[in-house]
C-alpha cells in the first residue's frame, strides 16, 4: 500500500476538511399533533409513536409480574 514519502503540511489538510461543516437538523411540524420533529424519522407524542401523520403504534400498558 503506498504512503506518502513525506509529511503532508497542517495547512493541506485544512484546507481538504474546509467542506466538512455540521449542518442543522431539519425539522418540520407534524399534521396532526402540531409538534416539530425530525423529517422522515418517526416521533412520540402522548404515548404514541407517530410517522407521516399517522398514529404506527400505542405504547402498551405496564404489567405487573
């Protein structure tokens, strides 16, 4: 596997990681509850787990043993 013969300057590699920047989330407000989530993942929201609108599944009651 090849390697470089010498040592790459600090100043190359800050420039080749100019283009990683962190980049907020995006978030939009779910129809039917009215709350802001992260797009295209599912959400809780009174016990309930929501995806596009939709009610995917209702949190079970405990047991006891």
């Amino acid at each position: 596997m090849p390697n470089p013969k010498r040592r790459h300057s600090q100043q190359r590699s800050a420039k080749r990681r100019t283009h990683y920047k962190a980049t907020a989330p995006t978030l939009s407000t779910d129809s039917s509850t009215g709350e802001m989530h992260v797009r295209h993942r599912a959400h809780v929201s009174e016990g309930k787990l929501y995806y596009k609108g939709k009610v995917v599944a209702e949190k079970a009651p405990l047991r006891a043993i």
